[in-house]
C-alpha cells in the first residue's frame, strides 16, 4: 500500500497522463518512505491506478443512471486507455496490461530501466573487476542536466493543478532523481557484493547516465539567461547541473512556458548508462630520506625534453611504494629541496608520497617496514627511514617545516689565497649577519627576480689546510649557501669572500637535517597505535638519542620543550630516566625551573615513579 493522501490524487493524475513514471509521480507526492520505491515497476503502477479509481468510483457511485449514452468516457479510464490498462465493467477488477512501454517524460527512464537486480549485478561486477580491497563503499550518480529542465517543467504543470485544488506545494520538497535512485539501487548493490553502501568511504562509485537525444533542451536558457553559462576548461559543456539549476530559480514562469512544452516532450529513447568508475581516496605515506650521493637530484632532471641523470629520490622510493599500493598514480612532496650535488645527512629530510587511486589501502606496521626495507635495498645512494602511513592533515604538517626559521648546513670551502688558522678565527665570533641576495642566476630561469633579505646566525670553522677549511652555518631558511661562499659574481653581498677579501668557492655541501617535534606529530597520528603495540613506536625511540643530547648541551632550551609540548618531555622521561636525572645533577636551576613552569606534569611523574620520577604506559 502506497503512502498517498488525498491530496496527491490531483498530482497523480496529472503527471500520470502527461507520462511520468510511478517512481517519478512518488517523488512529486513527496513520498519520502524508501521502501516504496524499491517496490517493482508495475507493483507501483498498479497501485497508483488503483488510489486514482478509488476516487473516480466514489464519484460516480450513484450517478450511473444520469449519464447520458453520448457523454465523454470518465478521467479514470482515459488513463487507463492511455497507459495501456484493461478497465472491467462496474470497477470491480484492475489489471494492467503493457504493450510497448513509455519511457518517462522526466527521469528519461532512469527509474525504471536501472533500478532492477540485473543493473546491479553489471555495476557489481564492474567494481569486482577492478580488484579494490575495500569494506565499504559510496555510491554517486552523475545525471544529464535537461532532467533539470524537464523536472521544472513538471513541477509548473502540477502547480497549476494544486493552486486549483487549493493546496500549496514547494519545488523543495519533492525528492530528486538521484536521492530515490540511490535508496533503490545501493540495497541491491550491498547485497551483490557483500559490504555497506554507506554515506563516506574511501571508494566511491560512479555511475553516470546521457541522454544525447534531449541535449538541446537546455539551449534556450543561455539566451535567457547567458550570465549563467560561462566556459570552464575542465567541462566539455557550459550546461552543467549547477548552471542550469541556477538559470531555472532566475527565469520566470511565462518565460520557461514559452520556450518550453510543459508537460515536457515524450522521447523515444532512454538514457544511456556510461562506463562505471571505481575512484578510492588517495593514501598518503610519509617518512625520512636521507641523500648520500652528489649525483643524484631529488626529483627527474629533464632539460629541453632531455633527460640528464638515470635516477632520482623521488623515483627510488615511489617505485616500491606504486607496486605494493597498485596505485596509478602519485604526487611527491618533501619539507624542502636540495641541490643534486647537495647530500641530505642528519636524521633526513621530511617526505610525503600521495598514492592515487591505489587497489590496496590497508597495510600493517610489519608489512609497511617491509616496504621500506625494499626502498633501502634497492640502492645505496639513499636511505628511508620512519616509513609509515599517514593523513592528508599529518602532510599538511610537515610542509609547515620549510618555513622553519633556521637551516644548519656544512661546506667545505677553497680558498684562493693561502690562510692560516688564526685568518678564521673572526668568523666564529660573526653572529647574525644580514645578507642581501639578488636571484642567483643558476635559478633566473625558474624564480622571479627580486632582492631578498636573510641572515647567517652564526658560522663557525675547522682548518683543514692551506688553502680548505670546513665550515657550519645556522642561516635563515631560503638563503642561498652557495650564492654566499662565492658571491654569485656580486649578486649577493656580503659574500665569504668579501668577508676573507679573498675569492673563495664551495667544493662541497651538506644540509644538516635535525629532528623536529613537529614531525613526530606525524609519527604518533596512525591509529594502529596502541598498548599491545608499542614496537610501532621504534622510529620515535631512536630520536630519544638527540632529545637528550639537546638537553644536556643547552638546558634552557630543553625546558622551553617542556613548557611547549609537556606530554613529549614526560615521554623522554619514561624512555630514559638515567640521562633524564643527570640534567637535574648537571643543572639543577634549570631543572627547578621546569617544576615551576609545569608543577602538574612534574609532579604528576614524580608521583607515578619517586625513583626515577617514571612515567609508564
């Protein structure tokens, strides 16, 4: 039984005789219970003609002996006739009899050819055969933008009928195609493949329609209203969804009725199912690289359409990463860049790899460390380490890296005139040197050119010989070293050379990588994580090393960590209580000091542990 009142008998009749489906009279009834779409086709007419005779019959009942022999047949089997339904005499019987059937003036058949088991099985089968490991999925439908047109059209005709009948019915709240499309067809899609149809997931389905033979019904809006209509380079078409929508809420009643037939025009076609797509949501995988070769760029080198060296860092760990996600594609992101001659030391340097579309999602911290032991056996010019999958907020992160106020760099330097020891000595006590640095020419190409600022925090030196010396920087982050050493033929000022009043030139470079809190964020987001799993947690285990190591050389910044991130400090402390009780020997003012600026995470260890202030797990 069809959840009808009274007053969708009116819209039933009209839309019933100007062609429309019974999904579609349902939809303009507002009928908002699924479970009365996903009943058959001719279930639902047969319904819809039976609550439209009801009527009828009341009406005539008693009335027959009155009726002239020559009067015009009764609305109920006008219907009937037109549909192509059996009328019994007296009413006592409905049956419907289809010929050839008519394809809907509105959905163009898309709520009645579609919505069976055997268009679910094809859609099934289509997504089995793309191999994807999943355990949900969404459902989209992509419909031809006149059913727009020819829903406007419809809906004018029934207001008419409703404004006559006294009743008030808005364009909102009659159900879209696509909404009752879904509710029929993602229960029979679930039950094909075994999983939920749900709302959000990582693999969405497609399933688009065309209608070639009803294209032009749109034409006559961008007369009516051209300001709707504007080209895009990614649509093939100006008459999208969104434009025609937006240019029917501006035209105005007599002007769509001229232009258009309402009801709208009866095809001969219905629409036509394009190639179902299977799209999962890109994984993103992130760790540390470290660069040992000074022939090797960070990403392919190609001049002119010429390609100058065999390999690259982002090629030797994205190989792997492509064939164990059978993803078809992916982007490559790293917190800053190196030259190729430039090798990438310390802890490495941050990176993030978005895998498109991959096949398979899902992957075990056993299986993700397999992955990166494959990246590092596949050559000795790089090394990854902190492999481990990630989410798109955890890169965005890590990009935040390169602007990082400092860089810590070591060079080795020649000079052209014969120095001693002693002739380096001023340039340890050099602290905060400002530098102006015009775009240096082996970049004009590629970067606008302009003057930019920077400052070089401090230098210090080791003598190698008469003629080299090695040399640290902490410098201003987007300053360029080489430019510095050599002065770029007077492009950047003061140079090294200016400083030594001796040509001096870089032989080679090395960026010092540090660790940063802020990646190790990165490192604590996977929700694989937990008690029974701490072994996850060894990349994080092996920076304790350099956390202490910071502590015992400068306390004060030590503390300043404490007073930023209290729940990273008291993990130092769980992992090495020894080093973490020689700060308080070595520094006990300063040590004090991180009482007073945080009593609750101290006390709170120190209550846990007294003997060695321990915070467990």
């Amino acid at each position: 039984m069809l959840p009808l009142k009274d007053k969708d008998r009116p819209i039933a009749v009209a839309l019933l005789g100007a062609g429309c489906c019974p999904r579609c009279i349902l939809r303009f009834c507002c009928v908002s219970l699924q479970s009365a779409y996903r009943q058959p086709h001719e279930d639902i007419l047969f319904e819809l003609q039976r609550f439209i005779h009801e009527k009828v019959a009341d009406e005539s009942h008693g009335a027959t002996e009155e009726v002239p022999a020559d009067s015009p047949p009764c609305k109920k089997v006008r219907l009937e006739a037109e549909q192509g339904g059996e009328v019994h005499e007296g009413g006592e019987d409905i049956s419907v009899v289809e010929g050839k059937s008519k394809i809907c003036v509105v959905c163009l058949g898309v709520l009645q050819d579609f919505c069976d088991k055997d268009f679910a099985k094809k859609v099934a089968e289509a997504v089995t055969s793309e191999k994807y490991e999943f355990d949900s999925l969404v459902l989209s439908v992509s419909l031809p933008a006149q059913l727009s047109v020819r829903e406007h059209s419809a809906w004018l005709l029934i207001k008419t009928e409703v404004r006559q009948k006294g009743l008030c019915l808005g364009k909102d709240d009659v159900i879209q195609v696509k909404e009752a499309f879904k509710w029929i067809l993602q229960s029979l899609l679930s039950q094909q493949l075994g999983v939920p149809v749900v709302s959000k997931s990582p693999l969405e389905v497609s399933v688009g329609f065309t209608h070639p033979e009803t294209d032009g019904d749109c034409h006559f809006l961008a007369a009516a209203c051209s300001g709707c209509f504007k080209p895009a380079k990614n649509k093939l078409s100006v008459f999208t969804r969104m434009a025609v929508a937006k240019a029917l809420e501006r035209i105005s009643e007599e002007s769509f009725r001229r232009k258009f037939t309402c009801p709208p025009w009866l095809p001969a076609t219905k629409c036509t199912v394009q190639e179902v797509q299977c799209l999962h949501a890109p994984v993103f995988v992130a760790g540390r690289y470290n660069k040992f070769s000074r022939t090797l760029p960070q990403t392919p080198w190609v001049i002119d359409g010429e390609r100058r060296m065999e390999s690259s860092v982002e090629e030797l760990i994205t190989s792997p990463l492509i064939a164990s996600f059978q993803a078809e594609g992916f982007n490559f992101s790293s917190s800053g860049r190196e030259d190729v001659d430039v090798r990438t030391l310390g802890n490495g340097r941050p990176f993030a790899v978005e895998l498109l579309n991959p096949r398979r999602a899902r992957f075990s911290p056993a299986e993700v460390r397999k992955i990166q032991e494959a990246i590092n056996k596949s050559s000795d010019k790089i090394r990854v380490r902190d492999l481990q999958i990630v989410t798109r907020d955890a890169v965005g992160h890590m990009k935040e890296g390169e602007e990082e106020k400092t860089k810590s760099y070591s060079a080795l330097i020649w000079t052209h005139k014969a120095i001693e020891e002693q002739d380096l000595e001023f340039i340890n006590d050099i602290k905060d040197l400002g530098i102006a640095q015009k775009t240096p020419l082996r970049v004009l190409h590629r970067r606008p050119l302009a003057v930019r600022q920077r400052v070089i925090h401090t230098m210090a030196t080791r003598f190698r010989d008469d003629h080299h010396f090695y040399l640290q920087l902490r410098t201003q982050a987007g300053t360029y070293i080489k430019e510095f050493v050599h002065g770029d033929f007077g492009r950047t000022k003061p140079s090294l050379g200016d400083l030594m009043k001796t040509e001096t030139d870089i032989l080679e470079l090395d960026v010092e990588v540090g660790m940063c809190w802020l990646f190790y964020s990165i490192c604590l987001l996977p929700l694989y994580i937990s008690s029974s799993k701490w072994p996850t947690l060894v990349p994080l285990y092996l920076a304790i090393s350099h956390f202490l190591f910071a502590l015992y050389v400068s306390p004060s910044h030590f503390l300043f960590a404490l007073y930023v991130s209290p729940s990273h400090f008291l993990f130092a402390l769980y992992v090495s209580p020894s080093h973490f009780l020689f700060a308080l020997y070595v520094s006990p003012s300063h040590f004090l000091f991180a009482l007073y600026v945080s009593p609750s995470h101290f006390l709170f260890a120190l209550y846990v542990s007294p003997s060695h202030f321990l915070f467990p797990v």
